[in-house]
C-alpha cells in the first residue's frame, strides 16, 4: 500500500510542471509600456493571477504531503491531528487567497467604474 501511495505521489509531483505553463505562456509576452491607468491595472491583475497560481501550487503540495501522512500515520493520534491541522492550514490559506482575490477585483471593479 505504501509503494502505491508513493507512486501516486511521485506521479503528482511529476505532473505539477504542467501547472505551470500558464504562467511560461504569460512570462513570454512581452510587457506593455503603461500608457494608461488600465494598463498599470492590467499589469497588477496579471501579476495577481501569477501569485494565485503559485498560492494553488503550494496549497495542493501541503495537501497532498497532509494525506500522505495522514494515511502512513498508522493510527498514530499525534500524526493523525498534526495531517488534519496541516490540510485545515492549506485550506484556510486557499480561502484567505480567494478572499484577497475578491477583494483586489472589487476595489478594481470601484476603480474602473
């Protein structure tokens, strides 16, 4: 059971590249001279949705880690709760991400009227 786990791990670990060719297609466009107002916004909204990227990459690798964890813990109670804490941390850290989110495109949506 071990080695299966490991393997699917090793297989995420593997495939978490591909997360990232969004972003390798955003970093090769070349970057426009800010002219205007909706240019500088654009560029901050570009580099929100990097960082929103790179908080969703971090936040699936402490999941993935918390179950594996959780299921080599063997009952252990101090792994089980230390597994439960860090997946609990991983998705309040996805949920205060999405909340800042919101946010920047409220005070985006005010700004542009």
């Amino acid at each position: 059971m071990k080695r299966i786990l490991l393997a699917v791990f090793l297989a995420n670990l593997l495939a978490l590249p591909l997360l990232a060719l969004p972003a390798i297609s955003l970093a090769q466009e070349a970057w426009p001279a800010i002219e205007s107002p909706q240019d500088l916004i654009d560029i901050l909204d570009t580099i929100a949705r990097w960082l929103m990227t790179i908080v969703f990459i971090i936040a699936a690798i402490f999941i993935v880690v918390a179950a594996y964890k959780f299921v080599t813990s063997g009952g252990d109670p101090i792994q089980v709760t230390s597994a439960r804490q860090a997946i609990l941390y991983a998705l309040v850290g996805v949920a205060v991400a999405l909340l800042a989110w919101g946010i920047v495109q409220v005070v985006k949506s005010i700004i542009l009227g």
